[in-house]
C-alpha cells in the first residue's frame, strides 16, 4: 500500500507543468502583456460551514459556561510536554520533579472541570443515600412521613407559596428537558446530513481529479499564445524593429532635417512658401518702385500745372482791386503764399532696383528643394523595409525555432504517467467511499441506540414532571377549603400521593442522571476546550507542528514523512491554511522541492538558440542619404542671393518722406474754406475749379502711390527680416544635416544594437511571460486543493459542531434539571402535607378558648356536629372525651404562638 503522502506526491505529479524559479542571466524589461485567459476550473460544491440555527444559542450558552468554568488559555506548553514524554514515562515514573510539575499543571488547567466533576460524582453518591435515609426515616413516621398536619393561620399562603415556588421550579426543569432534547433530536438530524456531506466531499475529490488533466493540457495549449505572439513580431520585424530605430533616428537626424526648410522652426511647407514670399517681395519691390518712379514724374507736372493755373487765377482784378472787399485781398495773398507747398516730397528715381536679386531667387526656385528633402525624407522613412530585407533569413530560423520549442514543451507532458496516477486515485476514492458507506448502517444503529438512551434519560426526568404537574393539578383543583386534613378529597388526596411518587422517582433516578452528566461533561467539556477551540485559533496546528515533537529526529514531521527533508518549511498550519484558500496543490505541498520540472522547461536552454540568431542581426543604414548634393547647393543659392546687399536705409527713408510735402486733401480743403470767404464771382468760381483738380490729382495719382508706397514698405521690412540672419541659418541647417548624415553613417551602430537587443529581449519576454503565468497559475490555480481542507473542515463540523455542541447541550440542560430536583424534592414533599388526606388532625380542649375554635373550625371547615352528623366535643358540656381512642396519634392543641 502506499503512503497517503506517497499517493499525495503522484497526484501532483500530473502538474507537470511546473517550473522552479530561474537564474536569468539579465533582468529583462517589460515586454507586451499577453492574455493566457483563465485556467478552467471546476466547482467544488462543498461548502464547508455550518450554521446551527436557533439552536446555536444554546451552543453559546455552553460555550460561555465552558469558558466559565475553564478560563485558562489553551495549554500548548503542556500538551507538547506530555506528547514528547508519550505520557507513559510520566505515569511510571510520575515521582520525578518535572514530572510532578506536569501533573500539577495538568490538574491546575483541568481545575474547573474536577470541581464540577467532584460535584457531580457527590451527588451522584449521596443522592442514592439521601433517599436510602429518607425512606427509612418516612417509615419511622419522622421527614414528613407522619399523617398529622399542624394547623397554622398563615397555611394558606405557605400552600400557595410552595405551590408556586414548585411549578416554577418544574418549569425551569421542563425548559432543561427540552433543550436536552432539542439537543438530541439536534445531533440526530445532522448525523443525516453526514452522508451529504461525505458524498460531496467524494464528488469534489472526483472533480480534482477529473479536472486537473484539462487544466495541464490548457497550460500546454497556451504556450500557442505565446507562439503566435512571437511569430507576430518576426512577421513585423520591419515595422518594430526597423520602426524602433528609424524612430530613434528620427529623434536626432530630423531636427536637422527640419532646419533645413525651417529657418526658425517652420515646417517643410513653410520653407518653401519663405523662399516664394522672397521672391515675391522681390518682385513687387520692382513693381512698386516702377509704379513710384512713373508717378512721381506725371505727379511733379500736375502739381506744376495746377500752381500756375492757381497764380493766374490770382491774377484776378479782385485780388487787386483798391475798391473790393479787403478780406478777398488778403484771402488772395495767403493762397499765393501757400502755392509752395504744392510740390512732391521723395524722390525714387534715385534708388535702384533689385533685379539682379530677383534673377538669382529665380534660379533657386528651378530646383524643387521640396523634392530634394522629402527624398531624404523617404531615405529615412525607408528604415522598416530595409531591416525586412536584411534579416529575412534571420526571421525565418527563429520561427523554425519557435516551433520546435512547442513541440518540445507538448512532448514533456506525455513524459509523466498523469492518466495512470490519476486512475489510481480515482479507484483509491471509490474504493473508500464504499467503505464508508459500509459504515452508514452501523452509524445509523449506533445513533438509534443513543438516541433511544438519551430519550430514556429524558423520559425519567419527564416522569418526575409529569407526577409533579399532576400533582400540582389534582392538588389545586381537588382542594376544598372547607375540608379537615382528615376529610381532604380524592382528588386532593390523588395530588398529593402523586407529588411523593415525583419524589421517589427524583431519588430514584437524579444519582444516574447526574452521574451520566458527569461522564458526558467530562468528555465533551475537555473536547470543546482542547480540540474545537484550538482548532478554531490554530492552537491545534501549531502543537502539531512542533519542532521534533512526534519524531525526535525531524523538525517538521509532514516534509520528513513524505520527503525526507525534515528541514523543508511545510507545516500542518500553512498546508491547510493554503488549501483553505483554494491554491494549487504544488505550493501547498512544496512540491518545487521534489520534482524539477524546470529542467524539462527552462527557459535559457528553450530561448538559447533563439537570442543566438536575433544577436546575429546585422542591419546597415548607410544607404540613408539625407540631403543630396543637388538641395545643399540650393541652400547655399539661397543664402547667397544678395539680399543683403539692398540699401533697405535708402527705401525705407524715401518711403517714410511721403508722396507730397503737404497733404493735397487737405490742401484742398482748406483752400476751398479760404474761397467760400470770397463773395460770388469769377474769381471764387475759377479756385473752386481748382480745388476740384487737386482732389481728381490725389484720388488718381497720390492714392495708387501711397498704395505702391505701402507695399514697397512692407516688402523692404521682409527683406530685411529675411536677410538679417539667413547666411548663418543656413549655414547651421548645412553643418546639422552634415552631423545628422555621419551620425546615421557612422555612428548607427550602437543604436542598432541598442534596439535590436531590446527586440530580442520582448521576444524572449513572452516565453518568460508564458513561464511565470505557467508558475503562478500551477501555485494558485492548477489542482487547487480546497477539497483536501474542505475534508478537514467537515471531520470538524461533525465532530465538534454536530456532536460536541450537541452533547454539550444536551449535558446542559439534563444536568441543571437534575440539579433542579433537589429543590423540587423538597418542595414537593413540603406541599404534599397540604394535598393528601391526614390520618389525624389538631383537636383543641381548653374551654377558655372554645368559643374562638368553634368560629375558627367554623371558618376554616373543619367537622362539626351540623356538618358530620356526630357529637363535637367542642359543642358538648362534656368536660372530657376519649382522645387516645378516638384520636390515637392527636397531639394537644397548640399554642397561640405556635398559630
């Protein structure tokens, strides 16, 4: 047969799939996270809790009470003292000091309970006895046993008062009773439910073994994950790889390529539309200043037409006439004085024009500098492609390699017996389940018996009961207060005898019902406190786990059982504990030190040969040309237009002078204010004239001119923003292509193989990423081992919450109505004296106090001659009667202070 650990150990086995932690070479940056999915699993359906009910009340109840009687906290010392001592030195050689300490730990521990014990054993020995001398005291007519009741005033209220005092007492022992029985019906029901939960626990054992094979075989299957992740990387080399590096390339080569359309940041299309503006300006410099040019002649004579025509206007008798209005004279005069100003102001025949830079602008934009950069442009763009063409035959090994890696890993599984070991446990599961349900008829029987015996218990305490509620019943409702002792009714009389026979039954059977309490106390008592309570606090797990504690020579016995390896850090607590949150059964176990899968599946020899071919990787970029000759020269055309050669000082000085020195509309304004002061006549016809060719001369020639003006300007200020700093720009585009160009030829290399091996380790990632989810998911996923604790679980449910709780409850509530009888036992004796009818009754002869009896035997309906139809010796003249044969046993009247 094989060890449990041994059947253990090739359950697992079949987790083939496991990998030990691996010593890589390099720490390997995070590659693209890939979805393995989940591993499928099965559901186990046991559900290992247990909840009392109602009935948990009464669990607490006895829980609090334990906790009572035994406050001392769980006494792990002690219990591995005695476990390492095997308990059999201490009781032959208990004489020794240590061994005497011990055991007085032990007794000091196990206080409570001796005391409560002591108790019960007392009582269980007096009792019997108690009754042996009350028996024989009754039949010596002392204890009660004598058929004469004292009659006392307050007799009524002690009736009512033990009558009271003796149903609340038989209620409290109902109540006793009844949870004793709930108790009992309690731990019948759930030893039914013991097959549900067996059976359950099989069908999950069934389940793990079922789908572990499935959960194996998923592990393998992923691995296609992986696979295609990588072979997706290979087929897109060229877009990662090449993408990478051109993208890195691109960080420090096209700034430079910028800068050479950029000229202070612009892009590609703006350099070219500074060189169109260029030439544009140029061109309408030329316009302008043609248009400046022209007019400023046609302008000059006009102005020299329109004076001569004012000063022979001026020539006007009016102006000179000694009989005219003085105001026209002198309005004459000022105009006179004011035709000076009538004359152009700048002067452009003197400046030059810019054809000669026209002309060279021309011939820079021949070459399509937009062409010339972008075919640098796509030099460098290009990258992806070439890295496709040069690692062709590199791309197509490494698939081969990948497959071969699958095969590899699909071929491991095949190389453990899993189906074999799992066949074997699943006829191992079968075959014990069939033992156990073998065993159900004897556990059925066995709880018939114990059923019946604690029904057998009960019904004694019922018995007492059921006489003293009769008792009680016949007594109150067959009492007539009008009755003597000695005429007392059946019914009263049937009371009372039935309350003595509750009592004789109380010391019949209270000595056997207290001595089963004390067993079951004692048993169930120090279960709770040293098995169902440790348990729940772990307390249990660790005096199983203590070092050398079961064998001398392991520290830890479960790893030196199964393993051999007593040093190995696998407890009782962290196996349970583990299988508790349903892990995989490989790190509940520690299987990683038994069975080193990591040989079958390391990843280093796997991924060897693959970063061998991916170092192999040889990518060269010297075919990137970012600016060929033909757009270099074009740059240095540029900057060599001669823009910096224009007198911007002489345009901008002859812009800014004006086209006239006076303003004309102005001019004209106010010699048409100076002619409306002259009274109506030729000569303020004819300056009006003039004043209407003034204003046709600006609004034909000194508006197109202030136009021309205003465009000469802005294209001069253009110009000379653009050449201020162009050589230089142009000059540090040129020397930053230049750095760009030898950066990718000869100084490439380290970023190809910066990047290449960054490629290589993403794709080593994913099988790294395939191993680790691998690992992880058979520590917390593959073979989870809830059903091993769910096993645990349940022998813990039945043992304490099914039959400790249950036991305990049911000692609890037999034992304080056993404890309630006592009490009972002499209530029911005190008030049976006021329920059965007395051979004798008080009879009262003092003839002083006759009267006064007479009325109170009156009052209280003891016989008289009316009543009873015979002589009263109360109501007679008789001095004497015969007392001792009439009433053999009667006493003599009490005293009044006996009343």
């Amino acid at each position: 047969m094989w060890k449990p650990g041994t059947l253990l150990l090739l359950l697992l086995w079949l987790a083939s799939g496991e990998l030990q932690q691996e010593t890589e070479p390099r720490r390997l940056p995070p590659p693209g996270k890939l979805n393995f999915g989940y591993v499928p699993a099965g559901v186990y359906e046991t559900l290992a809790h247990y909840e009392p009910g109602p009935i948990g009340i009464l669990f607490h109840m006895v829980h609090a009470f334990l906790y009572a009687v035994q406050p001392n906290a769980f006494p792990h010392d002690l219990i591995v003292k005695l476990a390492k001592d095997k308990f059999g030195a201490i009781q032959t050689e208990y004489q020794k000091p240590e061994n005497i300490v011990l055991t007085l730990q032990a007794i000091y521990y196990e206080i409570g309970f001796l005391v409560c014990a002591a108790v019960g054993l007392l009582f269980t020995i007096l009792m019997p006895i108690a009754g042996l001398f009350f028996c024989m005291c009754r039949c010596c007519d002392n204890c009660g046993g004598e058929m004469h009741q004292r009659q006392r005033k307050n007799a009524d209220c002690r009736r009512g008062l033990l009558g009271t005092l003796l149903f609340s007492t038989s209620l409290v022992i109902t109540i006793g009773v009844l949870c004793a029985y709930a108790a009992n019906q309690n731990l019948s029901s759930q030893v039914k439910n013991v097959r549900r939960l067996v059976n359950s626990n099989m069908r999950d054992l069934h389940t793990f073994a079922n789908d572990t094979p499935m959960q194996i075989e998923y592990l393998i299957s992923q691995y296609a994950t992986a696979k295609n992740k990588v072979i997706y990387d290979l087929d897109n080399i060229g877009p990662l790889l090449g993408g990478r590096i051109h993208d890195q390339l691109d960080k420090e080569v096209r700034p430079a390529l910028d800068q050479v359309l950029n000229m202070a940041g612009v892009k590609i299309e703006r350099a070219i539309k500074a060189m169109r503006e260029t030439k544009e300006a140029l061109e309408s410099v030329n316009a302008s200043l043609e248009v400046l040019q022209d007019g400023t002649g046609k302008l000059s004579l006009n102005l020299g037409q329109v004076r001569t025509s004012i000063n022979h206007t001026l020539n006007d008798t009016d102006c000179h006439d000694e009989d005219s209005d003085a105001t026209t004279a002198q309005l004459c005069r000022n105009i006179r004085q004011s035709l000076s100003q009538l004359q152009i102001s700048s002067n452009f025949t003197r400046l030059p024009d810019v054809n000669a830079q026209l002309e060279k602008m021309n011939d820079v934009l021949k070459t399509d500098l937009s062409a010339v950069v972008q075919r640098g442009f796509s030099s460098l763009n290009d990258t992806p492609h070439m890295v496709i063409e040069q690692t062709r035959s590199v791309v197509e090994s490494v698939t081969n390699l990948v497959d071969s890696i699958g095969n590899n890993i699909s071929s491991f599984s095949k190389a453990f017996p899993v189906q074999s070991c799992l066949s074997n446990f699943t006829i191992f599961i079968n075959h014990v389940h069939a033992k156990i349900e073998d065993y159900y008829p004897e556990i059925d029987k066995m709880d018939f018996y114990r059923w019946i015996g604690c029904i057998a218990l009960c019904c004694m305490v019922v018995l007492v009961l059921a006489f003293n509620y009769l008792g009680l019943l016949c007594g109150t409702l067959g009492y007539d207060k009008h009755a003597s002792p000695t005429t007392r009714g059946c019914i009263s009389n049937t009371g009372g005898t039935m309350l003595m026979a509750g009592v004789g039954f109380s010391f019949l059977f209270s000595w056997v019902l207290m001595g089963v309490v004390t067993i079951i106390f004692l048993a169930g008592g120090n279960m709770e406190k040293l098995v169902c309570e440790p348990f729940h606090t772990k307390e249990l797990f660790k005096v199983v786990d203590t070092p050398y504690m079961i064998n001398p020579e392991w520290k830890n016995f479960i790893p030196g059982y199964m393993y051999n390896d007593s040093e190995l850090k696998l407890t009782t607590e962290s196996l349970y504990s583990t299988c508790k949150k349903n892990q995989g059964i490989y790190s509940a176990m520690r299987l990683d030190k038994v069975f080193n899968i990591s040989s079958y599946l390391n990843t280093t020899v796997f991924t060897k040969d693959v970063v061998s071919q991916l170092d192999s990787l040889k990518i060269d970029l010297r075919g990137i040309i970012l600016l060929e000759a033909e757009g270099r020269q074009n740059l240095l055309d540029f900057s060599e237009a001669g823009l910096s050669e224009i007198n911007y000082a002489d345009y901008l000085e002859e812009v800014n002078k004006g086209v006239t020195v006076v303003d004309l509309l102005s001019f004209a304004r106010e010699l048409e204010a100076q002619t409306d002061l002259m009274p109506k006549s030729n000569l303020q016809s004819a300056l009006k004239g003039h004043v209407s060719t003034l204003r046709q001369i600006h609004r034909q020639q000194i508006v197109p001119m202030e136009q021309s003006m205003s465009a000469l300007n802005q294209s001069m200020r253009f110009l000379e923003r653009t050449a201020s700093d162009l050589p230089n720009k142009i000059l540090a585009v040129l020397d930053a292509i230049k750095a760009a160009q030898f950066l990718i030829s000869q100084n490439a290399t380290h970023l190809i193989n910066r990047e290449s091996r960054k490629y290589t380790n993403t794709i080593i990632g994913y099988f790294h990423q395939y191993i680790e989810w691998v690992k992880t998911s058979l520590a917390m996923e593959v073979a989870p081992c809830k059903p091993f604790s769910n096993m645990v679980d349940t022998a813990e449910i039945m043992a304490c919450s099914f039959v400790v709780d249950s036991m305990n409850t049911f000692w609890m509530g037999l034992g304080c109505s056993t404890l309630l009888l006592l009490p009972s036992i002499i209530l029911a004796v005190k008030l049976a004296k006021y329920y059965r009818r007395m051979d004798t009754e008080d009879v009262y002869d003092d003839p002083e106090t006759i009267p006064m009896k007479t009325m109170e035997i009156g009052n209280n309906g003891y016989h008289s001659e009316h009543l009873q139809g015979i002589p009263n010796p109360m109501m007679t003249s008789i001095p004497t009667y015969d007392t001792m044969n009439r009433f053999p046993r009667a006493s003599a009247p009490p005293r009044h202070i006996d009343w």
